[in-house]
C-alpha cells in the first residue's frame, strides 16, 4: 500500500495540496455453489435489463437509468444493493458505446455475458469467511485464504495507525471463479 502526497505545490499564484490514495487488491480463486451461481446470473440478467431500458428510452447517464430501471428491477429476488451496482454497470456500458458513436466506430447492441457480482454494499469479514447478501435477510459465506485475511489485517492494522477512516481508502477483494 502506497500513499502519495504532494503537499504545497506552487502552480502560479495558486497552492495545492492533496493525498493521492491507493487501491488495494487481492484475487483468490472460488468455486461457487448454487446460492451464488444464481446471484450471479441474476445480476447478469439485471445488468442487460437495465441496458434494454436505457436502450429504449435513450438513457444512458446513471440518473436517469436509476429513475427508469429500479421499479422494473424489483421483480428480481436480489437485495436492493445489486439492483444499483447492475444499474452503474449498465450506465457505464451504455456511456461506453455512447462515446464510441460519437467517434464513428460501428457498433453493436451492447449487453454482459460475463457473469459477475460487483457492490461495495452488504459485505461483511467474519470468522475467516467474506460474507455476502444472497437474498433479503440472508447471506452466504465465502471462506478466504490466509494470504487474503492477511492482506485485509494489513489494511485495517494500517488505517488504525494513521486514525483514517474507512471510507478514505479502498480494497478490492476479487474472489473469482475463473482461473
């Protein structure tokens, strides 16, 4: 983890000062089991709802795909923080085939085929497991190597002795079911 900081910077008759933070990341390999198999094909399928919306009304910024997609993503057995994050998705798809129009590149109806599962909402670290929200009230334990309990430790070990929050920094744990 590295923490850059230019501090005092003199451009003109302006001062600037910011902490550039790091992203921490961490991959293990997974093999899931039926209760996130289905998440993940949830997700998926929400994720290429939620692009057929913004297909259809012309929407592509995340406002307004929030405002079209949300209530017709209710009838998914999915807690609410999935339906956001397969929403962002979708904008970012859907921003991304926007800018390659107006390049002139040909292109084609945009959806996800790659079943994943992306929140920052929900996950929880207990008992050497990652914890995540499979349905409302329910969740499902993922067990986490040593080497990735061990990175996490680090993180909070160093958050602690600089008396940051959370919220200012980042981890990714990416526990992936692909090779």
């Amino acid at each position: 983890m590295s923490v850059g900081c230019l501090s005092d910077l003199y451009l003109g008759s302006w001062f600037l000062s910011f902490i550039v933070l790091a992203v921490k990341s961490v991959w293990q390999f997974y093999v899931p089991v039926g209760d996130v198999l289905r998440l993940l094909e949830v997700f998926r399928r929400m994720v290429n709802d939620s692009i057929r919306i913004g297909l259809l009304n012309d929407a592509s910024s995340l406002r307004r795909l929030s405002l079209l997609s949300y209530n017709q993503l209710a009838r998914y057995d999915s807690p609410s923080c999935y339906k956001l994050c397969a929403i962002s998705r979708a904008a970012g798809i859907l921003a991304a085939r926007n800018k390659s129009v107006k390049r002139g590149f040909p292109t084609r109806t945009p959806y996800a085929v790659r079943q994943q599962l992306v929140s920052c909402y929900g996950f929880k670290i207990e008992n050497g497991g990652l914890k995540i929200p499979v349905s409302r009230g329910k969740r499902f334990s993922i067990p986490l190597t040593k080497h990735v309990l061990e990175v996490i430790a680090r993180l909070l070990l160093w958050l602690q002795d600089r008396e940051w929050r959370a919220k200012d920094s980042c981890l990714e744990v990416n526990v992936s079911a692909y090779p």
